[in-house]
DNA sequence: TTGTAAGCGTTATCAC
DNA sequence: GTGATAACGCTTACAA
C-alpha cells in the first residue's frame, strides 16, 4: 500500500528550498531576518507545495494563538451581533483570530466552553455578564489567560468590564415613562438568575418608581426567557390585570416586539392604550411600527474597545481597566402620555 | 527571580499520582482500559491540580481535533442563526465543538478564514453556498479537510450540499404572486455576485414570468446588499417608476422589512396599495405587519442534517451525499391581489 | 494493567 | 544570514 502523502510540513518546504526549516520559520515568521535572495526561494517552494503551517505545532512552540475567544448567550437574536462584529473586526486589525461560541443561557455550558476555549490556548476571553460561579475566574487566572466582561459596567467586579449601567440606564427610562403620568407599570423582564443585566434593569425601573414616590412593589413582573412569543404571552398576562397597566417596560426589544404584536392582535392601539418600551436599540427596534421606544447601547463603540483592552491585557499582562459607556433614550413611537381612564 | 508556575502539564499529573504519562492520557481517553483504583489516585491528582489537557498537544499527537468549523457570510441578521444553531446542537451530541467566523460577504475574507480554519485542524468545515474560487476546494482536497455546503442544493457541484432549490423556491412564490394578477412586478434582490442563493432566485422569478408568458426581462430588479435600510432605499426607487409595480419580490426577509418601513412612510398599504413578499421565514416575518408573506426554509432541519452528514464525511471519509431539503410558501399578509389601476 | 519512548510540526536559542 | 537542535505536552505502539 502506498503511504498517503498528507499535508506539506516546513520539513518539505525546507527541503525542496534548499534550506533549513529555522530558514522558512523565519521567511514566515520574521522576513526581515532573511536575505531576499533565499527568501523568494522559499516563498516559490511554499507556494508549489501549498503550504499552511500547522497550528496546533505553531502554538506548542510559541505559545502563542492570537486567537480570542467570546462566548455570548445566544446566536438567535441580534442583541450580541453588532458588538461582537465591531469586537472582531478590532480584533483582526491587531492581528487576532475570534472564536465564538454559544451558551444558550446555560450556565454549565458557558463554562465548559470556556475550558474548551481555554484548552484551545486562546490568549484571552471576552465574556458576557458578571454572574457566574467565581471559581471560573479563579480557574482563569490559574491558567493565566485574561477575560474581560463586557455589555455590564459594574466597578470592583472580579472582571474588568465595559459596559453601560443597566441600572441606572433603566431607571432613566422609566423615569421618562413616569413623568408622562404612567402609574401603573408592568415590566417584561428576561430571566434574572444568572443575568445580571436583567436584574440590574429590573432594581433600576424599582429605583425610578421609588424616586418618584410610587411603590416600587407595585411593579408586576414577568420574567421570560428573551424570545418574541414570551414577549408576547407576558404581555397577555399582564395586560389582563385590572386595571391594566398603561406602560409596560421590556428587558429588551425582542421582548418588547413580541408585546407590541400581543398588543396589536388584542386589537389594542400602541401607545394610546398601552405604552410599550425596549432596551437595545437593535435593528428590529425600529422596523416595528409604532418604532420602539428604547434604551440606545453603543454596541459598536463597546465592541471595538472591548478588543482594545483585552489585546492590552493579553500583551501587557495589564490588569485591565473597567469602562463605563453612556447610553440614551431614542423617543419613537411606542411609548406616549399615560391614559388613565 | 522565582519560576512562574505555569498550567499543569500530564507530567505533574502523573508525578503527583505516582504513574506515567500513559497511565494518566488512558485515564481520560479511555478510562477503561486502566484500573479502578489506578484511575481515582489519578483523577484525584487531576482535580488537586486543576489540570486541563492541553488542546495543541493533543491535537498533534492525536491528528483530530473533534472540531468543525463553519464560516458564514454574516451574524448581523437572523437568516443564518437559527440553522447554525442546530447545527452546532447536533455536532454537540457528537462531541464536536463548532467554531464559527463571518465572512462580511467577503469572499477574500472567506478564503481567508477558510485558511485559518483548516490551519487550526477543524476536521471539516460548513461553507454557506456554491460561489467561490475553485482553487479552495483543490486547497481543502490537497488538505484532506471534508467541507458541506449548506443554504443552497446544487446538484454534481464541486462539494455535497444540503439546502434547498433556490431557483424553484422563488419560482413558486412568483407564480403565486402572478396568479394574483400581479403584472408589473419588481425585485430586491442581495448581490448576486458569487452568491448563487441570490442568482438563482432571481432566475426563479424570471422563470416565473416566462411561464406565465410575461416577459422576464420586464422583472426591474435592483441588487443590494442585505440590510433594512437598504431594503427601504431600493423599495423607494422602484416604486417611484411609472406606473409603478404592484408587488415586489424580496430576496430575503430583512429587505422585504425594510421594503415594508418605507412603503408605510410614504403613507401606502400593503398589500392594498402594493405586495412585498419575504424569503427565509425568519422570525421579523412574523413581527412586522403586516406579517410577511414569505418561503419558509427548514432552517433546523437543515443545519442537523448538515452536521450529521459532515461528521459521517469525517470519520468515515465519505464524500458526502447531497440533500435537497423542500421549502414551503406562507401565506400571510403582506401579498395581495393586484390593484391594476 | 502499566511503563517506555518515539514521534507530531513548529519556534527559539545558540553557534557558526 | 543561516543551520543544528532542544524544547513544547500529548498520544500511542510496543514492551514488560
């Protein structure tokens, strides 16, 4: 039986160059460091052999991967999608690789992917959110690879994050929403445990009914796992209630989405006879109509400087600074005067 | 100066319980094959010291590294998210990792990351449609790296896909428009360069024509690029011709929602006043209203199969077979009869 | 059942 | 400028 010829190595590329490997590893490597002369020689034998140099050996010997991981929560709505394209283009200007992956708000899955991550040398991690089990982040200085939060500003956390401040983010919005004389307001809420952006902006729409001397108990709250059909069957729920509420505050614009749908197939006219909110400002935010009403996150912006940082982390050993965006509120469409009738 | 103590490696694995490297590499790759007792002292040691087995290692001892890589055009919008998903669930099962990279679109940047994958050992990829130079399917070949394309079936191409018929798909959809008495009929499409979903749904709609004995050249078709804004802007240009069409055919379900925002900006019903049809059945298509009429894809189905055919290619070394998946039109709001005023 | 030792394909440190 | 050569941490025959 013939012996399969498999991939090229630098051993072939050497030899049909006429050189040595440490020669080739260096015309990749390091171009300056080589005469001109050999260098074409042996970028011709690279190209005829179609040679790619073997990872998994690049990094036993240098210890390096240039490769970033990010685990985010989910693929399935475009919460993490714009960020994470400003993290990754940053991250290719700088010379790195990101490697993503899912966890489906699955606690136990976000860690055994960071292991995986881990193992597979990446030399940093971009992670979402502060809850998690503490011991991953002893775990990741044990093993000496950065991570960094982001999409939660919260100072003097494990983690240096950037991030807005979902609290006070919240309460801003429902403050907006109280001075238009809403009273009584429910709130669709993704589920908290675990999450400490949707918990964050639930203490936050309490803190706004407190300043305003309303009874931050008397907020109803349904929490929901961050998909349109939740929204909406939360919005049925709360809509139910009598007297309804007038304004409905949504830990999201997925959410929010699904209420408005809830609302318009209840034959119930956003925002006259309900106000609905969202949180996000994603694309879908303004392709509803009445457009939403929602939080603006300067997704790109936190993204890019994400990359900033943890490449500073990676090849500094710098621990990393926390770092605090400011968001906004985009008035549209969907949130109008209280009608208290 | 102190040595830095760096992640524990098998040797102090196997120090620590007393054994040698092979005892400790069986204990976690085929644990029976050691004894009982042998594999407690060792993975006691494991979990004393924290140990993860290192990824680069491995792979090159082993020459696996139960890792698929899948590159896909964009994470920005929905079209490729759920598909992904299931995907990714399915290889899970399996006890493979996905590592997922976007291309922009970019067929340079395809190629590119294509390159990266294979370097980094992914045991085979998933590519998003037939479209791209010739030489990287030498390139994988030359590699031994199986790769799947998923989101299109052509038939005896270069690689086994798993999709659908692109062309009949939106053949069917334009029949259904023209049926409703629809002449003058317009199309958003995205770029068809070196994307054959694209082109050959606009071939679809012309055959659609054609068989009704419309003449296909009479299809005003502008292409863009996959974005809401784009959609509306497109939307905008095509209805200001005279006389203006009286359904537009969108290449997808975000242009289709874009098509729709602007045809309610500038005050016209739909599908009274003019019909937008969708492609994909992505969750927006539900969202908008009116909700879109639109081809649903078997987006789920099609990533499973797309993974157990991928990893039936790599450990059996099939070449792979190619799968046409049906697609179905659904009717909802957003398609009319034509008002042929 | 367990241990020994030979790779795996690079990079990096020295000499030359 | 270039060439030997020793790591890097693991898997896997083969031997004991």
């Amino acid at each position: 039986m013939s012996k399969l010829r498999s991939a090229p190595t630098l051993d072939d590329v050497a030899r049909q160059a006429g050189v040595s490997t440490a020669t080739v590893s260096r015309c990749l490597n390091a171009p300056d460091r080589v005469v001109e002369a050999t260098r074409q020689r042996v970028m011709q034998a690279v190209e005829a052999l179609g040679y790619t140099p073997n990872f998994a050996a690049r990094v036993m010997a240098a210890k390096r991967t240039f490769t970033i991981g990010a685990i985010i929560p989910t693929m399935e709505n475009a919460i993490f999608a714009r960020g994470l394209q400003a993290f990754q283009e940053e991250l290719h200007k700088r010379g790195y690789t990101l490697l993503v992956s899912s966890s489906a708000y699955r606690p136990e899955v976000e860690e055994e992917q960071i292991r995986t991550l881990v193992a597979r040398g990446a030399d940093g991690l971009l992670l979402i959110g502060h809850d998690r089990n503490p011991q991953i982040h002893d775990y990741l200085e044990r093993q000496k690879v950065p991570a960094m939060v982001a999409w939660s500003y919260i100072p003097n956390a494990r983690a240096p994050s950037i991030g807005f401040d979902n609290r006070q983010a919240m309460q801003a919005l429902a403050d907006r929403v109280i001075g238009l004389n809403h009273t009584r307001i429910a709130m669709i809420s993704g589920v908290s445990e675990g999450n400490d952006r949707a918990r964050l902006r639930i203490e936050g729409a309490r803190d706004a009914l407190r300043k305003r001397g309303l009874n931050p108990d008397s907020l109803s709250i349904i929490e929901t796992s961050y998909e349109v059909e939740n929204g909406a069957e939360a919005f049925a729920r709360l809509i139910s209630q009598s007297p309804h509420p007038t304004a409905i505050l949504c830990g999201n614009d997925v959410l929010a989405a699904g209420a408005l749908r809830q609302a318009q197939s209840m034959g119930l006219n956003v925002p006259e006879d309900v106000s609905i909110t969202g949180f996000d400002d994603i694309e879908l935010a303004r392709i509803v109509s009445p457009a939403l009403t929602t939080v603006h996150v300067p997704h790109r912006e936190m993204g890019s400087k994400a990359a900033l940082e943890l490449v500073e982390m990676v090849e500094n050993s710098t621990p990393g600074s926390t770092i605090r965006l400011q968001t906004e509120i985009v008035e549209r469409q969907s949130l109008g005067p209280a009608n208290n009738s």
